[in-house]
C-alpha cells in the first residue's frame, strides 16, 4: 500500500463516527461499510490532506485511486474522488480507463453520478477525441452505470449540450426497466430544459419514455409554464 493511503486512512479512522456508520450504511441499502464521517467533513479532510501532503504525482494517481476504491469504507470512494476533481485540470489524455474502472466498481449512484457529471463531463469536454473513442463503448454497454454516466455527462454543459446526442443516447435506452436509467433519462431533459424549454417539450411529447422519465423530465417545466427557448 502507498505511503499516501496509509496516511489518509490513519486520518479518517481517526475521525470515525461508529454511531453514525449504522444508518449511513442502512441508508445505502447495506451495500458498503462506512465510517460514519459527513460530506463536510470529508471535504475538510480532503483540503487538510492536500496541504499536507500534496496532490499525488500524476504517474502515481491512478494506483492511489484503486487503493483507496478497495478500502471497504464507502468515505474512502468519497475521498478519492475528491482527489481526481483537484487533479483534474493537470489530467493528460489517456483516463477515460481509470473513469471507466471507477464507474464500474463499487458502483451505486452516490459515486457515478459526482463521476458523471463532474469528472467525466469536464474531461470529455477537454479532450474531444477521448469522447470520440469512448462514448461509443460506454452508451452500448450492458453495465447500467456506464450507460448512465453516457446519458448525464452533459448534464453541466447547459447551451453547450449536444441534444441531439443526447437525445440519440435516449432512444437507444427507450424500454429499459432499469430505475436508474429511466431516471436518469428524466434528470437529463429537466436540466436542459432549463435551456431549451421547447425542445425538451416537444421531445417529450413525441417520445414514449417510460413514466418515471416522463415525469422527471417535465418537473421544472411544470412549475416554469411561461419559460422560453434560450438557444
């Protein structure tokens, strides 16, 4: 085990909560151990390590990453995590594996979704030719998660959305009775729709998706009834 891991674990055990592990792990359905540490003070942890430690070299990040993804307690996910959004912008092309491993281990929505959205939206953002090479492989995919971080990357790009492909990665998904597909099928169209009412209506409209997608897709639009295309 790195010299970084040890250091980080010995620093959250030493903030563990057993009171509070109980019901956060009962809160995630049992699936993983936890220390019983809140986000907030995971955050304040993660600086604390930085300023004491550094960010991890590049050339090491990645083994760093997998450690703490073994550790049994979910706050270790949380801190790695944390850890690749601080080292984002010094990221090279060539990480769209180390995201994938990441979604597709330990997965539940907790950590695909801050994945998603803040990691590999930013990245693809940065690097068209890794979205190129690995959107494709990602929306086909049997594993759920990877086909949801396909349908919600975008989900910070605002005018900058492609809906065209998003749209696209929608349809190859009309019938799945996975839950977190179809919601997030509707989490994608109620962000945009924030950006191109009409378009998001008139998809919706035209478009069998399955209820739960339906419904969370018009949420913001139910409640804005005047809103106006802005593209």
């Amino acid at each position: 085990m790195s010299a970084y891991v040890t250091q980080v674990k010995a620093l959250f055990h030493s903030h563990a909560n057993p009171t509070a592990a109980g019901p956060m792990a009962a809160y995630m359905r049992d699936q993983f151990a936890f220390l019983g540490m809140q986000s907030a003070l995971i955050g304040q942890l993660n600086r604390q390590a930085v300023a004491e430690w550094g960010l991890p070299a590049l050339s090491e990040l990645d083994a760093i990453l997998r450690e703490l993804w073994d550790e049994p307690e979910r706050e270790f996910q949380y801190f790695a995590l944390g850890l690749l959004n601080r080292s984002l912008p010094g990221l090279p092309p060539g990480w769209s594996s180390t995201l994938e491993y990441l979604v597709t281990h330990k997965s539940w929505w907790d950590t695909v979704d801050t994945i998603a959205i803040s990691l590999v939206g930013p990245y693809f953002k940065r690097f068209p030719a890794e979205h190129l090479a690995t959107l494709p492989d990602w929306r086909a995919s049997e594993d759920i998660w990877l086909r949801r971080v396909a349908i919600l990357f975008q989900n910070n790009y605002k005018q900058a959305t492609d809906f065209t492909l998003l749209k696209d990665i929608i349809l190859e998904n009309l019938g799945s009775r996975e839950f977190f597909i179809n919601k997030a099928i509707g989490w994608s169209l109620r962000t945009y729709s924030r950006v191109n009412a009409d378009g998001v209506r008139a998809f919706v409209a035209n478009t069998p998706l399955h209820p739960l997608s339906k419904r969370e897709a018009l949420k913001w639009l139910e409640n804005h009834p005047s809103a106006a295309p802005k593209l």
